[in-house]
C-alpha cells in the first residue's frame, strides 16, 4: 500500500512486534525513536519495511509531524506503537478513494490490562489517523495533540479498529497522570484556573465517567480509570494555577564587584518594593569581607532569604557569578540587576504584570551624575540604610529608577 505509516516510539519493545506485524503490508514505516533505553530499536531493525530516525523529546504533535517529514508517501497513516491495526482495517484501507480532502476517523478498542473498556468515554473514541501530508498535519501541542482540520475537510469513519493497549497498570495512569499534566499546564497559560475549578472540573468528571458513562460496569477497573481521569483534571489546573501565581516565585540577581555603599542603596531600594521578590541573590564576582559582611547585616531585614552567592577574585568574570546565581535561584521567574541600580516601588510588580514565557524584558537606566550620585550614597551611609526612602519616591515621581 503506498501509504506511509508514521511511528513515534519511547521505550515501546512491550507492544512494538505485533503492532509492526500488524503493518506489514504497508510500503514503508517511519519509526521516529525518542530517545529509548531498550529494544525499541532492535526490534524496529529486523522488519524490512521500517526507516529509524531520531529525536529528542520536542512534543507529542511536533514529534509527530516530524516523522511525517521523513515520509516518501503522500498518504500518512499516523499509529502509535501501543497501537495494533486490525485485520478488517487494512481491507478497508485499501478500498478507500484518497479524495486529498479526505481524513479518515478510526475508532480505537482501548484496553485496560488486555481488558476492552467500552465505558469512562473509551469508546468509540474515533481518531483521525490517516490523511494526506499536503493538505493538513498534526498541530503542535506538547500534548494532546491532533490533527489540524482545514475548512474543506471531509472526516470519515472506518467501520473497523484499532487495538490499543491504552494502560497495563496503576503505575502506568499514575505516571501518565504525572506527565501529562505538568505538560498541560505548561501549554495553557492562556486559561483560567482556580482552585475551586479544579475541584468541581475533577468531580464532574468522575461523577461523568464512572456513573453517566457506565465506568461501574468495569468494576474495580471503571472505578480505577474514573479516578485517575479526575486526578488529571484536579492536578493539571492547580499546576496551571501555580503557574500562574508564580509571583510567589521571583529571584532578583544583584551583581556586585567590591561596591559596598552602592549595594546597600540598591538594598534598601528592594526594602521599599511594593511587590518582593521571593528572595535576593547577591552575585559576587570576588569582593572583599566587608562585602559579606554587609551582606550579612541585611539578612534579618528582609523576611526572604538573602542569599550571598561569592567566587574567587580571578578578573571579570561576571557572567559566570550570573550562571552560579542563576542555577541557585529557586524563582520560576529571574530578574538580574546591577549593583548600582536602584530600584522604584513598582519595579517587580510592573515585572510581573508583563511576564510572559518565552519574552525577555528589558528595562531602561536613568543614569545619575557624579553629584546626585555622591548625595543618595552619603545620604545612605549616613542614616545606617534607611536615608534613601524620601530619595527613592523622588525617583519614582521623575520617571526614574532602573525600569
Ligand atoms: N509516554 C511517552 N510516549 C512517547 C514519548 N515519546 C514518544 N512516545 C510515543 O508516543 C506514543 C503515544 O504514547 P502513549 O504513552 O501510548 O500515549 P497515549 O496517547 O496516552 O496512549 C507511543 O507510540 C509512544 O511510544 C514519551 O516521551 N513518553
Ligand atoms: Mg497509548
């Protein structure tokens, strides 16, 4: 059949021989390996039709369509390596007309622990599988991927299956639970969530799949399956949910070489913010001890850790005293200032109001004279650290400070 099959595969050598069995007859398959620590690949190697090729992991959608680059054929049809086609399939495939804006639906039997589950929504679980590379595509979900559907798109159902070993274990939904869910969190940023959304989402979900969608009928399996299908609603949206409180995860950097007077009044700048950090890294490219000690005397100003990250004076090697700070930073979130910036009010909160993943955010300097600059550093030093308070709200009313 001058179809491509397209194959992703981790660690598949359970089920891989008798789904490849199951696509002999296919003119070639595309196995695209992510990074498998067992026979995948060896039992990939000894059927005549399969091509091997290689990724890391990219995401579920984009390592799909990845393998469908490598196709020779026009026609993909898109399995997983859990996946057995059955019998009956490849007698239908083979009748079927190619018209190109047609995408063919294949229903799945999934199975729990070789057991065919037709209740919890596992059934008739139509997939769209098998369609032409050069009218549509996979999109590029991390997870939950599918196939893009175009305007003129016509979806047909096949009358016949595909076997799929959808779980064999609790292990195996508990850790599916686990990775897909922190997968979806990190790809929805756009949505809402709550608590409270989490909660009632999860219930609906059970009460849907094991009473309205006959899980009971499973028994124990019905009620393992339902379970496990609410946890993954609770946790993805309070994963979401941390995520997008992650205020509560900010790092500030602070890099300093031998700047004392200066570092205490960017300091005591950070004790005027309106919105803290979670805590301060100080990124010490090799000062003396007084440094340290300085370090040391605001620790018990600030209810965040002050943390003094300090490497040998050898030179500028400032970039690397960022990276050590910067791989100790417990924030979701990094901010990294000079030792001579001081810092409004609002300079973490406006932060955080425009954090977006993916963009870096750069501020602005008003870069002081000698003059001023002497008269904010006599004034600190002067009034043991707090002599910049009425300074800094002038900053702020002139539009100035480090954002
Ligand atoms: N679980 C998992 N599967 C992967 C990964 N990379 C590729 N795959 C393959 O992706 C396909 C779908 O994975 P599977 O665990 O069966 O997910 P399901 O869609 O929940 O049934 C299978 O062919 C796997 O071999 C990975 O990092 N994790
Ligand atoms: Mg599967």
């Amino acid at each position: 059949m001058k179809i491509s099959v397209t194959i992703i595969a981790k660690n598949a050598q359970k089920h891989l021989s008798e789904c490849l069995q199951s696509l002999s007859e296919f003119d070639e398959i595309i196995l695209l390996d992510n990074e498998s620590s067992d026979e995948t690949r060896e039992i990939a190697k000894s059927y005549p039709n399969v091509r091997i090729f290689s990724t890391e992991f990219i995401g579920f959608g984009a390592m799909k369509n990845l393998a469908i680059s490598y196709a020779k054929n026009e026609w993909i049809f898109s399995i997983d390596s859990d996946e057995i086609a059955e019998p009956d399939l490849l007698e239908e495939i083979k009748n079927l007309k190619f018209k190109q804006n047609e995408i063919y639906a294949i229903s799945r039997k999934n199975l729990y622990k070789n057991e065919w589950i037709k209740a919890c929504g596992w059934y008739p679980d139509y997939v769209n599988r098998i369609f032409n590379k050069n009218f549509t595509k996979f999109n590029d979900n991390e997870v939950h991927e599918s196939v893009t559907i175009p305007k003129n798109a016509k979806i047909l159902r096949l009358d016949s299956h595909i076997k799929h070993y959808a779980y064999g274990s609790i292990s195996q939904l508990s850790h599916k639970m686990e990775f897909y869910s922190t997968l979806w969190a990190r790809n929805n940023a756009h949505k809402s969530a709550t608590p409270l959304k989490a909660i009632v989402r999860s219930m609906w979900s059970f009460v849907r799949n094991y009473l309205f969608k006959k899980g009971f009928l499973y028994g124990y399996k019905g009620f393992i399956i339902s379970f496990f299908n609410a946890s993954g609603v609770l946790v993805k949206y309070m994963k979401l949910y941390e995520l997008k409180t992650r205020e509560n995860s900010v790092s500030l950097i602070i890099t300093t070489y031998n700047q004392k007077e200066s570092l205490r009044a960017v300091l005591d700048s950070t004790l005027r913010l309106n919105k803290m950090p979670s805590e301060i890294l100080i990124a010490d490219d090799g000062s003396k001890a007084d440094t340290r000690e300085l370090v040391e005397s605001y620790k018990a100003k600030f209810h965040i850790p002050l943390i003094h990250i300090w490497h040998e004076d050898r030179g500028f090697r400032l970039s690397h005293i960022r990276n050590l700070a910067i791989d100790s930073a417990n924030g979701e979130y990094i901010i990294i200032i000079d030792g001579d910036m001081i810092l409004e009010p609002n300079f973490v909160s406006d932060h955080l109001e425009k954090a977006k993943k993916g963009v870096f955010l750069q501020g602005s300097r008003v870069i002081l004279d000698e003059k001023v600059s002497k008269e904010i550093l006599a004034l600190t030093s002067q009034n043991g650290g707090n002599g910049l308070r009425e300074n800094g709200g002038n900053n702020a009313d002139n539009g100035g400070g480090s954002k």
